[in-house]
RNA sequence: GGGUGUGUAGCUCAGGUGGUUAGAGCGCUACGUUGACAUCGUAGAGGUCACAAGUUCGAGUCUUGUCAUACCCACCA
C-alpha cells in the first residue's frame, strides 16, 4: 500500500543508485538504432550547482530519456573542466590559508596539489548532478586534463601549428596583474567607472613658451609615450606636426606625428601616443614605427622606465600629477565618466601589455564555422542566435591561447639553445626533430605557458569520443545531436567547438544547438552572491523535491527566454507530484491491477473511451513538442492532462462505476485507468524521474520504467469522447448555477434529460450519476457537435438544479447567435471573393498568398455550411 | 554608436502559420473535511494585451513609429 504522502527524500538518492547500478544511463550499442547523443556542457571542477546548471542539466536530461525510450542508442557522455584559473586561484587560496604561495612549492609541487585537490574536492558537482536525476553515463566521464584528452590536445596543438595557424607573436594583450598571466578579449569585462580626465601640457622642442596641451585618462603612461598625435585636418594644430616635444619629468623628446586618430573634436585635438598600453596606440605606433616603450612591470606597478619604480598606478597617478603641477605644466582636472576593463574571475584592472604570447589564427578557422552554420549543417535554436554568432565571427581577432599559469595543458613547444622552436606531440619526438634540425643531439627547454582552457573545451565534442584514437563512439556519436548550453557561452565555447571541429574532424561537432536564457531571481535581477539573491538548487531540492525543480525549469523554458525564480511555483510542482502519488494511490485502493495493459480496442465505456484518447492526444503532442524544443508546451500538456483531464475528471466521473456495483463495467474502467495511469508515468518520466519509477515501482507495473517504450499514439476516430466533453460543460455549469445561488452541496439535483430523470447527491454521485444518465442518451453523440454544447441551459425550480434539454431552453437566442455568426461568415466570404476577383491581386501576389486566400475561402464556406446545418436542426426545436 | 530581446490579471509568466468568450500557477474572495489527495476540492473576482497610426472582413498576434526596460558588441585621448 502506498503511503499517504510521496517524500521525495526517502526515495530519490536510492531510486538514481539503482539506476547507476544496474547499468540504465550506458548506451545501448545497438547499432541497427539511431544514435542519439549530447555531450554535457563540461561544470569547472571547482564548480558547485547553481540554478544554470538546474535548467542546463534538466532540459538535457529530459531530451536524452525521452529519446532513450524511443528506443534509439543514447549517449550523454558527462565530465569535468580544469577550469585553469578558476582551480588555481581555489588551490592557491587554500594554500594561503596556511601561508603557503604557490612560489613556495614550485611548479610541480603545486600541479601536484592541484590534482590531489581535484581528488578530494572535485567531484562536487558530479554528486549535485545526480541529486538532479541526471542520467548522464558516468563509466565515460572525461576530464579536460585526462591523458586522453591531452592528447587530443596535443595533437591538435601540433597540427595547427604545423598548419600555420597557431602562432607565437609580440602583441599587445590583455593582462591580468592579479594573476600575472594573459587573458583573452572575452575573459574581460567592461565596467562604468568615474573617472577623471587630466588635461597638460608638452614643451614644444626649441620653442621656449610653446607647448601642445593634451588630454588623458591615464598620466601615469606618460613615461612610455613615444610620440604626439595629431591630425592633418586638424586647421588649430597642424602647424604643430612634424615639430618635437617633450615629456616633462623625464625631459625625453619624442615626434609629433599625423595620424587620423587624433579625433580634433575629442580632448584637446593632441593625442599622447604609448604603443605599449593602449590598443589604438599601438596601432598607430606601427604605422609610425615608434618605439614601444613599456612603463608597467607583471604586477601592474611601474617599472624602472618610470621615475616611480615600484607604485601602483594610482600611486603613480597622484605623484605624476604633483610632479606636472609643480613644473606649472598641469592645466585642469574634469571628472570623466568612462569605462575600464576587469578581469572576469581577478576583477582586477586589466593593462594591456607588450608580451610575447601564442595567438590562434582564429579569422582563418571563422571561415568554416560560418560556412557550414549559413549550409544549414548546425541549427540554432532560437534562430535569433545565429545572427549574433555570425556577427561575432566576422569580426573575430586571433584569440591569444598563451597563460602564464601552471594549471593546464602546457604547450607542447619546445626552445633549441638558439630559440628555435620545436612543436611536437611529446619531447621525445621535439628532441629528435632537433637532432635532425641541428645535425647532432641538443638540450631542449619546454614552453613554460599552459592553454587557455577553451582550448581544451572546444575539443569536448570529439576529444570524449575517443578521439584521436579509432573509436566505436566517435564512430557512433559523431556528429553529437544536440548541444544545450547557455546563450552567455556561445562565444567561449559553441564558436571555439565549432572552429575547432571543422578544423580537425571536417564535420560539425552537433547538429542542432539550443540555448536558454539565464536563471534569474523572481523579480528578474541576476542572481549574484554579492546581491545575496541567489537561490542553490539543492535547497530547492530538499524542499520540494528533484522533480519539482525539474519540471519548474521544463515548465518556464520557453524559446531560450531567461527564466524569472518562482519558489511558489516549485512548490506548486512538488504538489502535483504528490497529485500524481495519489492518483496512483485512488487506483491501487479500488483493486486496479497495474501489472497488465488492458486492449484499448474493446473498451465500450464512453468515459472510458475519452480518457483514452485524451492520453492519446497528449503523448503525441507532448511528443511534438519535445522533437522541437518546446519544452514548456510538454510540460504543460503533461500536467493538464494528468491534473486537469485525468484527476479532476476521469476519476471522478470513474467513482459510480467503481464503487457500483456492474462487475463488468468495473473491470473495465480498471484495466483502462491502469492504461492510462501507466502512460502519464511514461511521458512524465522524462520531467519527473524519480516520482515516476517509484509509482511504476510501487505498482509493480513492470520492468525498470526509464527503459521502457514511449508510447505510441493510437490514432484518434476523430470524434471519440465529445460527448463527455459535453458532459463536462453540463456539470460545470451546474456546479457554476449551484455556487451561484449558494445552494448547499447536498442540495438534491433532479437531471432532466429527454424523459429520463436520476436523483443525486453528493459531489462524486452528482457527476457520476448524471454522466451516466446523459452518457446512455444516443443524441448525444449527435448533439456533441460544433454547436451543441451551447444548447443546454441550466434552471433552478424550488431549491432543485434542473438540468434541461428540451422545454424551457432559450433555443431562440441560440438561433439568433448562430444567423449573426452566419452573416459574419458571409461577409468574410465577400471578402475573400472581392480579393480574388481583383486581378491585379491575382497577378501581382506571390502565388502562395493567392493559394492562401483561396483555402481561407473554402474553409470557411465549409464553417458555413456547418452553421447552416446546426441552424437547419435548430428550426426543428424551436 | 551597432545589435538582440522584453512590455498581456495583484505577482511570475504562457499565448508555433492573424479567427468565436485572451490562458496558467501563485495570491485574493466565498463555500466545502465527499470512501486518492487540505501539498486538496468547488465556484468567483481581477485584463482599454505599453502607446499611436497602418494592413485586414477580422490584430495580443503582421507593418511603421513612440515610450519604457533588459542584455550583447564596439568605442570613448
């Protein structure tokens, strides 16, 4: 016996380690199916569940059990990323605790910290995924540092350099002086700041009195300027061009240069020039082949170049500041707003930096990324998306894939004595290229850099199939068939998958990729810790329970929109499970038998037979749906029918049979609601697994249900159940009538129907008994057409409810709203006429237009000719 | 500056190709412990679908514009 409350806690953990146990998440290998596969989105080994993981993990979980009980070969192949910066500033924060610095242990030492780290402390979030449900195969979990896909990345390394198209380079970059590494243009964040604008001024060389005055955000720079830039148009200051000035403090001269960036309506028409920490002057410094001069030391604090060796730059600031004022040189100070680059995982100040660095030609790869996304080979789900991955594509820079970390994949490259570069797959194959370079054996050193951690990432499509080996699953499961990640990596991650794939594999890495929006609190603000608004998803799962949050997250995702936290929401889905629980509970206490399918063909019970099709039409819409990521619209099917359809109705109106006393019909609606109760299970199964099994489990309703079929539609006779759905409008409306006259619940309710006439009370009798007494009526069937549900009319006569067919019915107004209905018709039919009359909208409409109006037209001659009828019958009763 | 969304009930949101009376959950009001379920049931109140113009027989839905709001990209000496 069930008890009489389902708690979810007492059952999810062992329901998922029976499930891991007995095999149910590995792939079938049958090869004669269809291979259906996703890989997971690889959580930072650091990382802890948040509510985007809920919704990530949720909506895959219930494409790959629904494509699971559709028989076909399922792989979610799952695994975690190294996640370079992110570990290394946990490890070295833990080692700080003990006032350790990563310098103290040494490269090795520390690596080897970090792996016993990831030991103890890395499978966090794969526990948090299994509180979820997720039937992800955990015998194949990969690592972004295991030896396999290392060697993936190698190779790949080792190819693309040897294709050109990984490349070492002197280049401005962003820097990280938390860190003390390199970062790429995504890994930095654009913050609003107030700021300050400084306006001074440079002695003009051998002109006593003459100065060019300039504005700047950053003074502290002024020491790596190498040159003055103006523009030739500009009429005030052109005169200047050609000439030299001076940096005051260190009294070096530098040239005033043309050049088109100095924007005459921007500061003072002067730009100071410093190649080495400013993009744009960078660039004009290579046209002008200025010298670059770098002020800045790893740390961010000035170097010896600077007469302020050893400050921060803001100290920098002040004293540079002081210094222009006392050589009276320091003309004004405005408040500026502007904005200053962060890191994202530092939220230190970003500089740009003059370093030696190993880019990716990622405008190169960008080519058939965008080729194969325009062919149609990847689709993207909201479409929406694809015009923000072209966009970015196009005018993608060469992605700087050095790190000055020691977490990673340290780059297989290798330094001869004379700086020669070496890129092989191992060391054993650099020292023997070098042996054959130099004609003799040379000592090597390694590359100290490691990769940026995308790098690795953007191989998971094919890197945890088993590539570079030969392999069954690569075979298999390559292409991958969907890809669900979050709109916010597409850059990071989707487009890198994408470069990368086309590049080595010469195949897209997924067909299809869904992105959903983010999670947010309920008002609609992002969740951040430092706004104290974020809501941990295994809270919500203590509460309410996996499925709970599950088919919230099923329910709110709608077109990759961001998803609004709704706690009482969640708490409305724990509710109907234990609806469910409880409707599994009703049949199993009126002697259902949920072992055997009853065959649907020789069910005769009218409710019965529209219970039935009800199921039927929903698992083929829920289907649907699911085939086109609309994940709420089968959600909300699922519930409605299981609620709305098959507990507010079915066992209602099953209750006179089953607690009568026609053996016969009894038996029947058993083995139909087993049927029906035994298929809400199999299409909710993928939105609430474990509720699902432990019902199927409890009822003995065979086998393990995550492996069982989904079911198969019948198809529909077409009209099978409109007469219970009259019924329904009928009781509705006593209930409405009832309420409204505030008549008690007992009050006895007379059902006059065409001569036959049942007594009732009670809510469940009421229903039961008066479905009975309308089911039995042959008109019925007739009358549940288009336009007779509106026939009946509910009285009231001496505190009875009287239900009324015939008699005093108002057909007459019925009559008249059927004409105004007719006319308007009429009118359409006009129009549609007149339209196609005109020949000028004939020839000139595109000819699926014209096809249009003409089906419009014929459609509604067809509600026409309906009406009439309706209105033909109606005559004979007024 | 360029781009992409969003604006529908008190709140959070649904409303694939225009089509009878615009829906859900929560909240609210009234009633109800009936032999699955009070984590429940029944009934009800609550909407000028941001605004304006247009297309159409017909617009929440399509077009244009306005306002509000969120995000992305780029730039800002």
């Amino acid at each position: 016996m069930l008890d009489k409350n389902y708690n979810p806690k007492d059952w999810e953990e062992k329901i998922y380690e029976n499930w891991e146990n007995t095999g149910c998440f590995a792939p079938s290998m049958d090869k004669s199916k269809e291979a259906f596969s996703i890989v997971i989105p690889p959580a930072n080994v650091t990382g802890v569940l948040h509510m985007g993981h809920a919704l990530d993990y949720t909506l895959q979980d219930i494409l790959i059990r629904y494509n699971r009980m559709l028989g076909k070969n399922v792989l979610w192949q799952v695994g975690t990323d190294h996640a370079g910066i992110a570990t290394q500033m946990v490890v070295e924060r833990n080692l700080a605790k003990q006032g350790i610095s990563r310098h103290d242990l040494g490269r090795e030492k520390f690596v080897e910290t970090v792996w016993k780290w990831r030991e103890e402390s890395g499978g966090t979030i794969c526990r948090q995924l299994r509180r979820l449900g997720a039937s992800c195969d955990w015998t194949r979990e990969r690592f972004t540092m295991d030896e396999g896909l290392s060697r993936a990345v190698r190779k790949i390394f080792v190819n693309m350099y040897k294709d050109g198209l990984i490349y070492k380079a002197k280049k401005l970059v962003n820097w990280d002086a938390k860190f003390m590494t390199a970062v790429s243009d995504l890994e930095v964040v654009q913050k609003e700041t107030n700021g300050k604008m400084y306006y001074y001024r440079y002695p003009i060389e051998g002109k006593d009195g003459e100065f060019v005055q300039i504005a700047t955000t950053r003074p502290e720079t002024m020491f790596g300027d190498t040159a003055v830039a103006i523009s030739k148009d500009n009429a005030k200051l052109a005169h200047l061009i050609g000439k030299n000035c001076i940096i005051p403090i260190i009294n070096r001269v530098i040239p005033i240069v043309a050049d088109e960036h100095a924007d005459p309506t921007k500061g003072t028409g002067a730009v100071k020039i410093t190649p080495a920490h400013d993009f744009n002057d960078f660039e004009v410094g290579k046209r002008h082949n200025l010298p670059m001069i770098n002020v800045l030391n790893a740390d961010a604090t000035l170097n010896e170049n600077t007469p302020f060796a050893g400050m921060t730059t803001m100290a920098a600031r002040e004293a540079t500041i002081a210094k222009l004022s006392e050589l009276g040189l320091m003309d004004k100070i405005e408040e500026h707003p502007m904005v200053v680059p962060y890191g994202d995982r530092s939220g230190v100040v970003i500089e740009p930096m003059l370093t030696d660095q190993w880019f990716v030609d990622a405008p190169k790869l960008a080519v058939e990324a965008i080729r194969a996304v325009e062919d149609g080979e990847v689709k993207f789900l909201p479409k929406n998306y694809e015009k923000i991955y072209f966009e970015w594509m196009r005018n993608i820079q060469p992605w700087c894939i050095s790190r000055q970390l020691w977490w990673g994949h340290q780059m297989p490259i290798w330094y001869g004595p004379d700086g020669h570069i070496f890129c092989e797959e191992n060391e054993e194959d650099a020292l023997s290229a070098a042996a054959e370079f130099y004609g003799h054996q040379e000592k090597l050193t390694r590359e100290t850099d490691v990769l940026d951690t995308w790098f690795s990432s953007g191989l998971w499509a094919f890197s945890t199939l088993g590539w570079p080996d030969k392999s069954e699953f690569l075979d298999m499961f390559y292409p991958t068939s969907v890809l669900v990640t979050g709109f916010d990596i597409i850059f990071f991650w989707v487009a890198r998958m994408m470069m990368m794939s086309m590049y080595m594999m010469k195949r897209v890495p997924f067909n299809t990729v869904y992105l959903h929006g983010l999670v947010r609190d309920e008002h609609g603000h992002k969740m951040s810790k430092s706004k104290g608004n974020t809501v941990n998803p295994l809270d919500m799962i203590d509460t309410y329970g996996a499925d709970a949050l599950r088919f919230f997250m099923a329910a709110m995702e709608t077109q990759g929109r961001d998803i609004n936290m709704n706690e009482a929401r969640i708490a409305g889905y724990r509710n109907f499970a234990t609806k469910l629980w409880n409707a599994a509970r009703y049949g199993e206490m009126n002697g259902v038998d949920f072992g055997h399918d009853i065959d649907v063909n020789t069910v005769e019970g009218k409710i019965n037979r529209w219970v039935i099709a009800k199921a039927e039409k929903t698992i083929s819409k829920v289907g649907r749906d699911l085939e086109s990521f609309r994940f709420a619209d089968a959600a909300n099917a699922v519930y409605q029918f299981a609620w709305g359809d098959f507990c507010d109705w079915y066992i209602e109106m099953s209750k006179p049979v089953l607690y009568g006393d026609d053996e016969k019909a009894k038996a029947e609606t058993r083995g139909v609601f087993a049927y029906v109760l035994r298929r809400i299970m199999l299409m909710g199964h993928p939105f609430m697994p474990f509720i699902t099994t432990q019902i199927w489990q409890s009822l003995q309703m065979g086998g393990e249900l995550m492996l069982q079929s989904w079911p198969t539609s019948r198809k529909s006779n077409g009209d099978e159940g409109k007469a219970v759905d009259w019924v329904i409008e009928v009781v509705s409306a006593i209930r409405s009538l009832r309420a409204e006259m505030n008549l008690p619940a007992g009050a006895k309710l007379k059902a006059y129907l065409s001569g036959c006439s049942k007594e009732a009370c009670g809510y469940a009798k009421e229903m039961g008994e008066v479905v009975c007494a309308l089911a039995k009526l042959e008109f019925l069937e007739q009358l549940a057409g288009e336009a007779a549900s509106s026939m009946v009319q509910v009285g009231l006569t001496d505190g009875v409810v009287l239900l009324e067919l015939k008699g005093v019915v108002d057909f007459a107004a019925e009559y008249e709203r059927l004409s105004k209905n007719l006319a308007q018709l009429d009118k359409n039919l006009q129009g549609y006429a007149e339209k196609l009359g005109n020949a000028a909208f004939v020839e000139r409409a595109p000819q699926k237009v014209v096809e249009e109006e003409k089906k419009r037209q014929e459609e509604a001659l067809a509600a026409r000719a309906k009406v009439e009828a309706a209105l033909a019958r109606l005559k004979n009763l007024v």
